[in-house]
C-alpha cells in the first residue's frame, strides 16, 4: 500500500522509524526488536539507510521482512550523495523486486573533504527524479522546520523544498522537533510558498539524559525551556527519565493530531518499549 494512501485517509497515521544494523553480526538482534516494533502494527513502519557502509545493503531485507511477515507497509529510505549512479538503479530495482513501494529519497550527509561537484547526485530532488523514471514509487522526502543546517535562511530552505515537491515528492516528514508552534508555523510557510503535499510530523521520545547533546548536534534543534527544566530534574534517573520523556511526546503527538496533522512519525531507535508505550498512549486516539 502506498504510504501516501495511508496518510489521506481520514484516520490519524501513527508510524515508527527503525534503523538497520551496523553489521551481519547484530543483524538477528536487531531484526527481533524490529519484528517486535512491527507486532504493534503501525499503520507503517521506515527503515533507515546508512550513507556509505554496510548498513545500506540490510535496509530492503528489513523492510521486506516487514511487510511480508506483518503486513505492515515499509517505506525504505535511500541516500544519492556519495553513491554512483549504477548503484542508486541497482538499489531502486532490488526494492521493486522486493515489493516496497515507498522510498524516503534522500540527499544524505556530505562526507567531509567529498568534492560535490564529483556526485552523479547532488540533491535529493536528482534522486526523487530518477526513481520516478524508474518505477511507480510513491516518494516521500525530508523536511526541515527549522531550515536545514546548510541553508542560508529559511526561504532559501523553502525554495528548494518546493523543488522537491514538484520534482514528485508526494509527501515530506519532518526532522524532530521539541515545540509543536515551529512545526505550525513551518506548515503555514510551506503552504503560503505553494508546497500543498501532506507534511509527517517526526517526534523524538527523549528518554535519556544523553540523547540530548546528540540530538542537538544533528538535528539543531531548538528546545523549549520547559522541555530543557524536565531533562535537568529527571535525567540522571533513568526509569523517571524514561517516564518524563514519554509523556513529552504523547503529548506533542496528542496536540498535533488534535490540530489536524494526518500523521505523526515515531522517532522509535528500535526501541520496542518506546514504540509500545507510545502506541498504548494513543491507542484511543487513532483508532
Ligand atoms: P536536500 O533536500 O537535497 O537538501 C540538502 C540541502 O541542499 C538543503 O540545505 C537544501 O536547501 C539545499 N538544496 C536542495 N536543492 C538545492 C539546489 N538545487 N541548489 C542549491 N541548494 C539546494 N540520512 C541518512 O544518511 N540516512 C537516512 O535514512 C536518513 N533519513 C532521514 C529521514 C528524515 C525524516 C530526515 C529529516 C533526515 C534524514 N537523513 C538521513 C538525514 C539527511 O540525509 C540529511 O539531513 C542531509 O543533510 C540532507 O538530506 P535532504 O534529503 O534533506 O537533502
């Protein structure tokens, strides 16, 4: 089924993001915390890609696993940056053959010292185009509510957000974010720059103190004093921590649906417990 199907119909959309693993060896592991992810029936679940690596190879066996095994839609994410153009085909057909239909096309991160000029891609809107030609995929793409890092403004970020929408992205989720009102305000701005596809909130569960430091050096976003006050009373205890940051999340997730988000994406990191907790919070809400 196709994840934009999924997302227009009326009922709320509650997803859940996985990542594959690094090695063949944490393969078994990963896969089971994934299959018990997928147990809770999303009504579809992501699977990242690692840019470069092993990674990239596990990312259709695992959204295949997915779908075959639990029926749950899989949408398989791709990186163009540093890959060949042979093997974005060879990655684009496996997916055909394994029957996934959505695809997260993605730029990916610049490797440091890589020369952009080199890349068969430079852009994910390059890669949202030569899927199309490829197959009948519905295409999603990432977006930025607080601009992505390498933008000039967020005009510029909307720009080019626009070019993704008309190069046949048919819908965009979100990098997390910490303030429902920057999220409302983002939607506002796209729409007024004329991008009319459905845009998939992504929250993070913030569930350890430690998380925070990373999340603020890849994602930069902002967080919200209130949210910063919960980290410092509750992170050096991890059960209340645990506790704290699910409530922060159920939370945003309950506001977005509350005001009219179709779909909310679950930044899960593989964590059934995560996924669970979440689920049975809004369990009344999405069904
Ligand atoms: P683009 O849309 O190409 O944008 C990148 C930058 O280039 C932006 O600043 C944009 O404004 C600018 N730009 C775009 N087009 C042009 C143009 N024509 N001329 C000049 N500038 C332009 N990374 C992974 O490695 N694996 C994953 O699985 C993964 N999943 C993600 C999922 C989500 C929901 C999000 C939000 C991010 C994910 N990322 C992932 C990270 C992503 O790869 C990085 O944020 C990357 O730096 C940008 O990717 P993009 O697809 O947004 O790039």
């Amino acid at each position: 089924m196709k994840i934009i199907d999924i997302i227009k119909s009326p009922k709320p959309t509650l997803s859940f993001e996985v990542f594959p693993p690094k090695t063949s060896q944490n393969f078994e592991s990963v896969r089971m915390a994934i299959e018990e992810i997928a147990e809770l029936e999303p009504d579809f679940m992501s699977v990242t890609y690692g840019a470069g690596g092993g990674t990239s190879d596990f990312t259709a066996d695992i959204a295949a696993g997915i779908q075959d095994k639990y029926g749950v839609p899989a949408l398989a994410h791709m990186t163009c940056v540093s890959s060949p153009r042979t093997q974005v085909r060879r990655v684009t057909d496996t997916l055909k053959d394994k029957g996934i239909t959505n695809v997260l096309a993605l730029r990916g991160d610049i490797p440091e010292g890589f020369d952009l000029s080199t890349a068969d891609y430079r852009y994910a809107s390059e890669l949202i185009r030569e899927i199309r030609e490829r197959g009948d995929f519905c295409i999603g793409g990432a977006c930025y509510p607080e601009a992505h890092p390498e933008s000039k403004d967020s005009f510029a970020d909307l720009a080019r957000l626009k070019e993704k929408a008309d190069s046949g992205c048919e819908f965009f989720t979100t990098q997390m974010f910490f303030d429902n009102a920057i999220l409302y305000n983002f939607i506002y701005r796209a729409r007024a720059a004329g991008i009319s596809v459905p845009i998939v909130a992504g929250i993070m569960p913030v569930t350890n103190a430690a998380q925070i430091k990373r999340i603020m050096a890849i994602s930069g976003a902002a967080l919200p004093q209130h949210f910063v006050r919960i980290v410092d009373r509750y992170g050096s205890n991890p059960k209340a921590m645990m506790q704290a940051g699910i409530a922060y999340a159920t939370a945003q997730i309950i506001d977005l649906f509350a005001n009219g988000v179709p779909a909310v994406h679950v930044y899960s990191m593989n964590k059934p417990e995560i996924a669970r907790l979440i689920m049975e919070n809004v369990s009344h809400i999405i069904r």
